[in-house]
C-alpha cells in the first residue's frame, strides 16, 4: 500500500518479525549455556549474533527503501519520531535504575552497615567493618581480588569526556550540514563523529586493561568493582552501538539519502548519540568525580 495525504503507510506481511523472535531465542539459550559452562553455548551465542546482524541489515533495509520510494508520509514520520522517543525514555529509565542502586548502596546500605545512624555499631559484614568509599579493604583476599586504588578522574576518564562532548559537537555540526543541504559537510560532520565515537572505545578497553592487570580492579573486587564495570560497561555498550549506528548513517550519507526535509533516520540516531552523551557526563561525575 502507498502512501497518501490522509492515509498512512501499511507494509506487506513481512519475515523479520519471526526472525527476530527466532534470534532472540538463540541468543538467550545460547548466553545461558554459556554462563553455565554447557554444550555449544558460546557458538550458539555466535549464531545468534549473526542472525541478529542479518535481522538489521534486512529489515532496516525494507525500511529505507520504502522511505526512498516516498511510501511514507507526515503521519509515518511522527510515528517514527515517537517510537524513538519512547525508546530513548526507556533507555533513560535504565540508566535511572543503575544510578539508583549505586546511590542506594553507597549512601544507604554501607553506611547502615557501618554502623552510622541508629544502628550505633554494626558487624554485619565482618568484624570492625567501618564505610569509606571506595570501600577496597575486603575480608578474605584468598576469595576476592583485592583493588589497589579506586579509579582517579584524571587521565583516560576526563579524555574520554573531552571526546564524548567533542563528539556531540561534531554531530552537531553535521547536521547543520544537513539542514543547509550541503552533504559534504553533513559526510566530515559524521566522520570526525565515528572517529571520536571509536577513540573512546578504544581509550575504555585500555582503561579497563590497566585496571585489571595493574589495579587490580576486577568484577570480583567487592561491590565497588561490580558497580564500576556496571555502570561503566553499559555506557560503553551503548557508545559502540552508537558508534555502529552512525557508522550506518554515515554510508547513507555518502549515498545521498538525505534532505534537508526527509531526514528522519539521522535525527534519531543524533537523540541517541546525545543521550550516550549526557548519560557518560552523570557517570564522569558520580562514578570517577565524587
């Protein structure tokens, strides 16, 4: 069905739906046979990883051809934008819930423990257990990985802001390219973007190197090391999604796709590039800062 001024865009019936649902099933048995150490469950895993690159590629690719055949309308776009909007509220949500729990433990439940407050004395950890945060003296060394030091904001963290927020900068700057329909400035926007989307990465795999074999900073360095991989492991997920996004945006670009009126698919990955950003400044301040 095309589209029409009043009507909206209805696609024909389509195999990504159960795709997807055959994707999402071998990635989950896949992840679970491998965390418990059975079978095949690290090829399944790779299976599904595959069938979910195939999934994008695929039905992605449906979508953009149906926009550059004009199938879509003003009423397609605003869904569109509002599907987006709820995916990125949802991911805010997320996010709200990893820093609630670092908040609740570090603020609530170890100084509760500690002893502050009504409880006067406490032992329910180990004996003499006193709160300080990072709290990187740990009971039994033989079963823990017991951190030198806690992770300083200097160096690789504030490098790695200074790239993120020059990485918003650029963004921004493309699509400034985009909207004065000048498509070489939109393609070096996009770019200097993925460049620095990917100097992070690379900056945040050499972090988390130095602090396992010099720090000692592991996941099984009690709740601090946890909840720095948590938070910190997140972000970079969502940075190396994004980085792919733009990436896809960027061969798009190239290919001319976009005007300075039909220019949806760039706008929603700038929302999420932005997101990633202003999500890495809450984590700069609360994980690496205070």
């Amino acid at each position: 069905m095309t589209s029409t001024t009043e009507g909206y865009f209805i696609p024909e019936p389509s195999r990504w739906p159960i795709i997807a649902a055959m994707t999402v099933f071998t990635m989950l048995v896949g992840t679970v046979l491998w965390m418990n150490h059975l079978g095949a469950g690290p090829w399944i895993m790779l299976a599904g990883v595959l069938m979910l690159a195939y999934l994008f590629k695929g039905w992605f690719g449906d979508v953009i051809k149906e926009n550059l055949s004009g199938s879509y309308n003003g009423r397609v776009d605003r869904s569109f934008r509002q599907g987006m909007f709820w995916f990125i509220t949802s991911e805010v949500f997320f996010f709200i819930t990893f820093f609630g729990c670092f908040y609740y433990l570090r603020n609530i439940t170890l100084p509760y423990l500690g002893g502050e407050g009504h409880l006067a004395n406490s032992h329910l950890l180990w004996e003499n257990f006193t709160y300080t945060w990072p709290p990187l003296q740990l009971p039994d060394a033989t079963n823990y990985t017991q951190a030198k030091e806690a992770m300083e904001p200097g160096g690789i963290p504030l490098w790695n802001t200074i790239i993120l927020l020059s990485s918003g900068g650029t963004l921004t700057w493309a699509h400034w390219g985009l909207k004065k329909e000048n498509n070489r400035q939109l393609v070096l926007g996009l770019i200097m973007t993925v460049a620095l989307g990917l100097t992070f990465f690379c900056l945040q795999a050499y972090e988390y190197g130095h602090a396992y074999a010099e720090m000692d900073l592991t996941l099984n360095s009690g709740i601090y090391g946890s909840t720095f991989y948590m938070l910190t492991g997140f972000h970079g997920f969502h940075v190396t999604v994004g980085s792919i996004m733009l990436i896809v945006i960027l061969g798009r670009a190239l290919k001319h796709h976009f005007s300075a009126h039909n220019h949806f698919a760039f706008e929603a990955v700038a929302w999420y590039w932005h997101f990633v950003d202003v999500v890495w400044i809450a984590l700069y301040i609360f994980v690496y800062w205070l």
